[in-house]
C-alpha cells in the first residue's frame, strides 16, 4: 500500500540538509524518535519488499516519492539515463554536474531509480515537482482529442527529452510545498482520496486504510483517473485541480513554437522536398 496524510492543509516546513539512507535517518534526527515531534504531511508505505530481497537501501518511501506497483519500462529508463549523461548540464551544479551521476543504476529498485531521476531533475534545474512528474508520467497525449493543444505540445515536447516510466503504478511524491499523487496513463493501480470536513486528506492506494472514518464527516470522497494528478499547495495552502496545475505546466514556456521550430516530421519532410523512398518492385524473386 502507497499514499499519503496530511493533517492540515496549512504547512510547517521542516528542513534538513544533506542526503542519507533509509537506515541513517533516526540515527541522525532523534526528534524523529520523539512522540511528541509533529509533522503537517507523512508519505507511507506499508509493504517493506516483494519481487526485491530486502533490504533497507530499498525500503521506501525513498527521498521523493514511493509507489505502489512496478514499472515495466525500467531497463529502457536506465539506458537512457545512462547515454544521455554525458551530455547533462546544470547551471545550479556547473563543472560539479558530473557528480550526480550516474542516476540510475542496477543497486536500486525500480522506485530507487524513478526517485533518483526525480530528485535529479528537480533539484539540479529549476523544475517543479509537478512539472517532473508530468514528465516521467505522461498522460495519453497521442491522439487525443480531450487535451488542448498546450498540454500536448508539452508533452510532445518533452517526450524528446524524458521517455515515460510506465507502469502500472500509482506514484505519490512531496518536497515539503508540494504532495501528491498520480495515477500512470494505463490506469491499472487502485488509488482514492479523502477530504475531510476539517481538512484532513488521505489518499491511500487501498481502501480502508482508516477505518473509523465515518461519512459523515467526509467532504470529498474520489477515485484518481488514469493519468490524472492529485495535488495539494502548502503554499496556498489548497488542492490545485488536475487541469490547473498542468495548463499553468504548459505554459510555463512555448511549447509549441519550439516543436515547430525544431522538430522535424519525415512525413512531412519527404512531402515537402520532394524526396520519397522508391519503389521496390518484389515481383522477381528468384536467386
């Protein structure tokens, strides 16, 4: 089971500096250890391993996310990783960039590697989360005819730099502004959310996670839909709607000029220059 609490909508920031390991974390932060230590937001998940021997380097929730199911593109993932580290640049990090890398490697899970990528992305450039996830877990955007043509030319975009991590998963990721969740375009994880009448929210890719949670003090009661994000803004301290976040994503920059101005469509090509492949003529097959 993955998902999220949150206690409050409005949001205390608690920062700690540096990187650690599942297993140094406690020994570190003993206010963790403290009952009395209280946090507006905690990301779960309740099963330690199942197809991994485990171990904690890969119990999650890793530093970003976890996540409930697999992801089936994984060594395709890694190997583009991998070749296009050579050419990764971060004015944040400058000649230092190199030391981030490698991102992925065979040592972590599939949620290793996919919170590896996602605190690269977001840490290293001036990325959102939300943005990140919009591109390691694109919607259906081929083909269809419900998404405006911002929100395609994002992700027509952005799939010439990031291939998708597919699924089936069900993804839930913070920063301390952000928490979320999505669901990948295949839609084959369970994921439900609560509101409640005084702003608690639980999303839990299981249903029952708190059983005495009575309806009468639920305001909002949903399931996540295929491709769809569930977000909620410490800063505004309110749940931002699918359609939002990602159209103000979309027009973060012109998609659409840059895909025009620089990608180029072979079809399109050999129409316009006069160029075609020529016929082959099959009808003499002999030796």
């Amino acid at each position: 089971e993955s998902g999220f609490y949150i206690n409050s909508l409005t949001s205390q920031h608690i920062t700690y500096k540096g990187q650690l390991t599942p297993e140094q974390v406690s020994q570190y932060f003993l206010d963790l250890k403290d009952p009395t230590f209280l946090s507006h937001l905690a990301l779960v998940h309740s099963r330690f391993s199942t197809n991994t021997f485990p171990s904690w380097e890969r119990a999650q929730p890793m530093r970003m996310m976890c996540h409930n199911g697999e992801i089936n593109t994984l060594r395709g993932n890694k190997n583009w990783m991998y070749s296009r580290g050579g050419m990764m640049a971060s004015d944040y990090f400058g000649d230092a960039t190199s030391q981030l890398l490698p991102a992925t490697g065979d040592h972590m899970s599939d949620s290793g590697n996919f919170d590896s990528v996602l605190e690269l992305m977001t840490k290293a450039s001036d990325r959102s989360l939300p943005e990140a996830v919009m591109m390691m877990i694109p919607e259906a955007w081929q083909d269809n005819d419900n998404l405006s043509d911002s929100k395609k030319s994002f992700y027509e975009y952005n799939s010439c730099v990031m291939e998708p991590w597919d699924g089936p998963a069900m993804v839930a990721f913070t920063d301390g502004r952000y928490i979320g969740a999505t669901l990948d375009r295949n839609g084959l994880r369970p994921s439900r959310y609560y509101v409640t009448k005084d702003d608690h929210v639980i999303l839990s890719s299981e249903i029952g996670v708190i059983p005495d949670l009575p309806d009468s003090e639920v305001k909002i009661k949903h399931r996540l839909e295929p491709g769809k994000m569930f977000l909620v803004d410490f800063e505004t301290e309110r749940i931002v709607p699918d359609d939002e976040i990602k159209e103000q994503m979309a027009a973060k920059y012109p998609y659409k000029d840059w895909i025009k101005k620089s990608l180029i469509d072979l079809e399109q090509w050999t129409a316009e220059t006069g160029h075609s492949q020529p016929k082959m003529d099959f009808s003499n097959t002999s030796r």
